[in-house]
C-alpha cells in the first residue's frame, strides 16, 4: 500500500473513532482536550479584549493577540471570571489547561494583528513588572512571559514606523517586550507578509496535513492578489494624504485564512469598511480575495464601521463569532445586516462571547443568536470535512459545556 493511501486510511479510521467518542459528550461535561487530527480554535472571553489561541492538526500552537484593557465597567465588561487575576494571566491559565496533554507547554506562534490595547494589552495602575525583561505585564507580554513562545510576528517589525512612528507608551511596552525576548530569549521577529503561505507552518508532521494552510490575505493596506505571494497595495502613498486622512490601526490591521481540507476560516482583526468604492474600504478588498469561509470572526467586534455587506457576500460565513466586551458590540444594524437573507442566503448561526445588557436593550435581536456568554470553541473534525461549536462556561476554570452545536458541514 502506498504512503499516502496508508495515511488517508489512518486518518479516516482516525477521525471516525475519535468523532464518535466526541459523540458522546453532553451538555455540562468538561470539553474533552485536543486529539491529534483536530483543530481547535478557542475564542478566549476575559471580558477585557481579544484573544484566540489555536492548535493545529499536528499540534503546533498559535496564539492571535491577548488583549488587556484597564477601561472599567459600563465602558466594559466585567473581568471574567472574575478580577482577582488580570486578563493575560487568565488567558494563559486557558491555554495550559488546554495543552496539558501536549508533551510542550509551549506556544510556537504569536501574531498580533494590530496595536490596539483590546489585542495586545493596555498600561494602567497596578501592572507588574516582568521579573527578567524591561516591560510591564499586560495582555501579549503577560502572556509571553508566562508560556515560552519560539516566534512573533506584527505588521511593522523592525522598525514600527509605518504610516507613522508609534508613540502610545503601552505600544512600546509591547516593542520592549519583543525586542527583548528576541535578544535575551532567541524568539523570532517577523514582519507579516502578505500572500505569503509558509510564514505559518505546521512545525510537528507537515507532511501528514498537506491540506492545511494559513495564507496570509492583507496587512498595512497590502492584499494578496490571490496568485502567489504578491500583493497590492491598496492604500495612496502617505506623502499624498492630509493628516486626518492617515490609516490609523484599524485599517492596517492583518487578516489571514486558514484552510484544512475544506474547511476555512477568516480571521480579520478590526478591518473596517469604508464608503464603497474608495480607497478606506480595506475590508471589501480582503473578502473578494478572502471567498467562502466556514467560519468567520467578526471585523472589529462587529461594531458599526465593520462588516460591510460586500464582505459578507464575499465570505458569505455559516458561522459568524464576535468577540465583544463593550456596549457598542455588536451595533444593531451590523447585527441585522449579519443576520439578513437579503445579505446573502442561507442560514447561519452567531455566537458572542460576552454580550451587556445594555446590548441587549439597544439591539433588540440578541435572541437570534446561539450564544452570547462563554467561551467559543471551533472544533474541526480530522481532514476537515465537519466542525462543531462549543460553548464553555467562562465563569470559572472547569470549563463545562454549556452548549453544543453541530456538525456542520464544511462546503
């Protein structure tokens, strides 16, 4: 028998004996760890910004931002589970939990999309400082320094200049925290490139997943043409623009598609939309390169500047998750327009981590998503062929289910 018939068979056996044990869970057992074959994608609620962390077919790991705002309630959320601990410790608390099967607790990729505090934490009162590096602990840099990582990437490393110098103080805490790690620690630094398809690889058994793939799509107002590893920038030269007309962060945000067998999903940071047709539309440029996706986390939290209808027609998504922990998200006509028939067919279902009740009076239709409290975990069965959303109680660190849906079937 030939190697790749013998490795299609073992995977099939394997994804039929592994499915069906995970059959069997139930509402309020604790979600069983990741098996080899799978991938999962946590969508991590702290109540205080941004984070997901995934593990891939072979087990490589992946983290995408950890944010960490110091913005108290009702600008916020409350701190989930609680505030006895400060969001990054949480989210690494989450992800050693989840790796506590893995022979290393390590992560092997760290990506932050772009330099907001919600995604890779904010200064405030209080923060400890790292007992070996010059930087403060806050969202990324907590977590870096608690879970040993092998390589970071950014959209401005190493000069982080671009459209403009970046001056935010916790901006250059996060540079500190890099820069140190790299010359103390032998980290990795890189830049995001653009249509690039090897910048993240499987590092464990690549071979054994040749159907998996992250491309990169879009940073710094670069998009992938959709042939190769060019892009094309998207955004005027800065010298031609006023002041006010700059990018700011949002727009440079990175997007990236992960791919395994037929399974796809969009990750797009806070890309905005723009009046259609200008220039400032970045995230219509992304959804025509990005095409169908089985899963898609909001743009920006789904607040009223992101999810434009181009896009969603483009992506046209199953299964749309927003990471919220403001009144604002999701605002009431982005929640609609995701909801609409008109915007594209079909059905679809969508979950948010951690809606207010403020939301909730202004909206009006939160009852028309599956979730709106917890942890969302996309589990997507071996080879890719079906996926199933898990809901976990963010309450306290048991991590029981709360609600199960699925399969769904990837197209």
């Amino acid at each position: 028998m030939r190697t790749s018939v013998r490795i299609t068979v073992f995977l099939a056996v394997s994804a039929f004996i592994s499915t069906t044990s995970y059959g069997q869970v139930k509402i309020g057992d604790t979600l069983p760890l990741w098996e080899e074959g799978f991938l999962d994608i946590h969508h991590i609620n702290t109540g205080k910004g941004e984070s997901s962390f995934f593990i891939l077919p072979d087990g490589t790991t992946m983290l995408v931002d950890a944010g960490a705002t110091g913005r108290p309630k009702p600008q916020v959320t409350d701190p989930t589970p609680d505030g006895s601990r400060t969001p990054g410790e949480w989210i690494s608390r989450y992800i050693l939990h989840f790796l506590s099967n893995n022979p290393e607790k390590r992560v092997n990729y760290v990506l932050a999309t772009h330099f907001h505090d919600d995604h890779i934490g904010e200064l405030y009162p209080g923060l400890k400082a790292s007992a070996t590096g010059g930087y403060l602990l806050s969202g990324i840099t907590e977590v870096g320094d608690k879970i040993a990582f092998d390589k970071i990437v950014d959209r401005n490393w190493p000069d982080y200049n671009w459209p403009g110098p970046l001056k935010g103080e916790y901006i250059q805490n996060y540079i500190r925290f890099v820069r140190w790690h790299v010359e103390n620690k032998g980290v990795q630094a890189e830049q995001f490139r653009v249509g690039a398809n090897n910048q993240f690889v499987l590092v464990h058994h690549p071979d054994k997943y040749r159907d998996f793939e992250i491309r990169n799509l879009a940073a710094n107002g670069q998009v992938w043409t959709g042939v190769g590893f060019t892009g094309r920038n998207c955004f005027p030269a800065m010298e031609d623009l006023k002041p006010e007309e700059i990018p700011g962060e949002n727009m440079c945000s990175i997007a990236f598609r992960l791919s395994y067998g037929k399974f796809d999903y969009f990750n797009g940071g806070d890309l905005t939309a723009g009046s259609p047709g200008s220039w400032q539309d970045i995230e219509t440029q992304v959804g025509l390169v990005t095409g169908p996706v089985e899963v898609c986390e909001a743009n920006h939290h789904a607040y009223y500047d992101a999810m434009g209808v181009p896009f969603l027609q483009a992506l046209r998504p199953r299964v749309i998750i927003i990471q919220v922990w403001s009144p604002s998200q999701p605002a009431a006509n982005i929640l609609a327009r995701m909801l609409s028939n008109w915007t594209y067919s079909g059905p679809r279902d969508i979950f948010a981590t951690n809606t207010m009740e403020e939301t909730r009076v202004v909206c009006g239709r939160m009852d028309s998503l599956k979730s709106q409290q917890g942890h969302i975990v996309v589990r997507v069965n071996p080879g890719g062929g079906s996926y199933m959303i898990y809901i976990l109680d963010d309450s306290d660190e048991q991590f029981s289910i709360k609600s199960i849906h699925g399969p769904y079937k990837s197209n």
